[in-house]
C-alpha cells in the first residue's frame, strides 16, 4: 500500500493550495471598493459558497492525513469501523477512504437517511 503515499501526499498538496486559494479569494471579496447592491449580493453569494467549499476540502485534508497516519503506524487499508481490509480497487480510486464499501454505505445512510448511497461509495 505504500505506492498510495505519494498519491496522498500530492492530494494533500493540492487540497492546501485550493485552501489558500479560497482564503485570498475571500479576503479579496470583502476589500472591495465601491458597491451597489447588485456587487454586495454577488460577493455575499460567492464567500458562502467559498466557506462552503473550504469546509468541503477541510473535510478532504482531515481524512488524507488520518490516512498518512494510518500508513506511518501500520493501519492503512484497514476499515477503522470493522478492521477487515478495504477493497483494494476502493484504495486505488480514494486512498484517502477509512471505510470499507459496506461501512460506508451504513456511514451514508446515517449521514443521509432515505438518500441514496454516497458517491464515495466504490
């Protein structure tokens, strides 16, 4: 599983870039100069979704550095929930997953119930 490390490590690169992107982008919205309404309704409009985005990717960081510890004391690849081994090709596609497919559909529907399965889900 260590040919996943560097995979993780470039996701957690990537993810801290957009981070910081949205937080120029943010500080850049409320400097503004002369506005109308129209201006601070779309500004207003565009930090929410910017907040909305970096708690998405937030989410995203907590999880690929949960897995690079997981990879530094031995227990990558392994369901945090149940322990058995988390299908290989659901690795490959999110290495960063702690679940194995069938927890985390049972993590979906408690997450959301009467959804349908999260797209995380492989």
């Amino acid at each position: 599983m260590n040919h996943l490390e560097p995979r993780l490590r470039l996701k957690e690169h990537e993810v801290l870039s957009t981070l910081a992107a949205l937080e120029g982008d943010v500080r850049a919205s409320g400097r503004a100069g002369v506005r109308d309404d129209t201006d601070t309704a779309a500004s207003s409009e565009n930090t929410s979704s910017s907040v909305e985005a970096a708690a998405v990717l937030s989410h995203t960081l907590q999880e690929v550095r949960d897995a690079l510890a997981r990879l530094a004391d031995g227990q990558f690849g392994d369901c945090t929930i149940c322990g058995r081994p988390i299908e290989p090709a659901r690795l490959e596609a999110v290495p960063w997953t702690p679940y194995c497919l069938e927890d985390q559909e049972k993590q979906d529907l408690q997450t959301h119930p009467g959804g349908s399965a999260h797209w995380n889900a492989l």
